[in-house]
C-alpha cells in the first residue's frame, strides 16, 4: 500500500504574492474620513448609525494593516525599512484613535500613515 505524498512547499506569506494590497485598508479609512465629515449633520439615530459604522470600518483598517504587516512583509524587507514595524503599530494605533474620536484629521493622518506604507508596500513589489 503507497501512502499519499505531500510535498513541502514554502513560502514567507498565506497565499502567493499578488493577493495584498493595502489599498483595502485605504478604502475602510477613506470611510472613515468621510463618515467624520459628515458626522456634524446628522442627529439621533442617524449620528449612531454613523458611528457604528465608523468603528467597524476603522476596526477594518486595524485588520488588513495587521494581515498586511503579518503575512506579507519578509525579514528582507525590515533590513530595507528599519522603521517599517513602528509605521504599522502607529498606523494601527490611529484606526484605534479614529475609533474613539470624531475629529477627520485623526483620519487623514491615517490615510497619511497607509500612504506611507504603501509607498514601502510598492517598493517592495517591484524589487
């Protein structure tokens, strides 16, 4: 009787290279942005409606900065940007901060953060 043979196969993330893309968590902070914007013109229900759904969409952030951070940066890359991991704890302790607060400029800071990291997210792509 022959067993099944499973072959090893080794890679630094989840799932091939080609499936991360921190424009996810952009886009959950562009919702953020904009649900502060728009936060002094609603009332009652509505204002609450709007912050549950800020929390959720700034706990989004929080998760694709981490899955980002977690399964697609390599060793290489923290030799390259020495700061890269104090970029990603900032990062995602301002989704926190956009969680507790209504100011926009916290979320434009944040978008300023995933901005920088994803220029550090390219480089790396094309190296």
């Amino acid at each position: 009787m022959k067993l099944l043979r499973i072959k090893s196969v080794y890679a630094h993330c989840d799932l091939p290279c080609g499936v991360y893309d921190p424009a996810q968590a952009k886009i959950e902070a562009q919702s953020v942005k904009a649900i502060m914007d728009k936060m002094a013109n609603f009332e009652g229900d509505d204002r609450v409606r709007a912050i549950v759904i800020k929390e959720e969409r700034a706990e989004l952030v929080k998760h694709h900065l981490m899955v980002l951070w977690a399964d697609y940066f390599k060793p290489e890359h923290l030799e390259q940007y020495p700061d890269l991991h104090e970029k990603f704890w900032h990062a995602i302790k301002q989704a926190s901060e956009c969680k507790h607060h209504n100011d926009p400029a916290l979320a434009e800071r944040l978008l300023d953060q995933i901005d920088e990291i994803a220029k550090i997210f390219w480089a790396t792509k094309k190296g």
